[in-house]
C-alpha cells in the first residue's frame, strides 16, 4: 500500500507543479493608465468601458484614435469620446487548468485528511492496512474537487489596461 500512496503523492505534486509552468508563459498584462495601451488592442478583444457618470458597457473593441474609441455591441458599432470615458477594462478567461488544478489539491488533501481520521478511528482492516480509507477517500477528493475547480473557473477576469487622470 505505501507504493500506491508515494505514487499518488508523486502525482499530485507533479500536477500542482504546472501552475507555476502555466503562469511563466502567460503575457504580462500592459501598464494601466496609458490611452496608447487601448489603441494597441487587438479588433475582437472583449471590453468594458466605465464611463464618467458610472454606467459601464460591454462589447468588442474595434479601434481607437487619440479622441475616441468604437467597439461593437450586440452587432452594432458605438463611439464614445474620450473624455466620457473614465476606465477600460480588458475581459479575459479565467485559467480553468488552474482552477481545476487548485480543486484536485485541496480536494485531494482533505479527503486524506478525512481519510486518515476514519482510518484510524475504525482501527486496520483485515489485511492490516489502516491507510486504505485515506487513499480512497483522497481519490474521492481529488475528484469532487477538480468538478468545483472546473465550475468555479468559468468566467472573466477583468484587466485594467486604462483610467482617466
């Protein structure tokens, strides 16, 4: 039993390790502040503008120039001035990888945990292995973990690429 339980401790930091590989290798976000930053968006990015009286609205950036930005909505083309505008977020997914990573860990160290207790608390089995109940329920775990990872990692994260002085 001790090879299976090494074995799936050597998984699972084989898999919580990727985080780290996943994060190095994404784009560092532009510097906020700067209009320049929202006219090097890419046509096709999702946004939100926070106008000056508070309203936000959301679409897909088209272009900007030194005095105005249009984006699409609902497929129709706005134009706002600059001056209305007080903050311009970028919209970008969520890692699911991560969230789902994350879930499988906590998931799988407390069901060995839970594991654990109920394995020593019900004393060894008929073979002598009191650490069976941890390795099953830390499967377990790890599962109902990686489902609410996956489930909470939907959505968008929003940058802050632009607020007015």
């Amino acid at each position: 039993m001790r090879k299976s339980t090494l074995a799936l401790s050597l998984l699972l930091m084989a898999l919580l390790g990727r985080p780290a590989v996943i994060q190095a290798q994404q784009k560092a976000a532009p510097p906020a502040g700067t209009w320049n930053t929202v006219q090097e968006l890419s046509p096709g990015d999702e946004i939100e503008i926070r106008l000056n009286d508070g309203m936000s609205l959301r679409g897909r950036f088209s272009n900007a120039s030194d005095a105005k930005l249009a984006f699409r909505k609902s497929g129709k083309t706005m134009e706002l001035f600059r001056s209305e505008i007080f903050e311009v977020y970028r919209l970008v997914p969520k890692s699911k990888t991560k969230s789902v990573l994350l879930g499988l860990g906590i998931g799988a160290g407390a069901g060995v945990g839970v594991g654990g207790i109920v394995g020593a608390s019900t004393g060894p089995h008929e073979s002598g292995e009191a650490h069976l109940p941890a390795a099953q329920i830390g499967v377990v775990g790890a599962g109902v973990g990686a489902l609410v990872g996956f489930f909470l990692g939907r959505g968008k994260n929003r940058v802050l690429i632009y607020r007015a002085a």
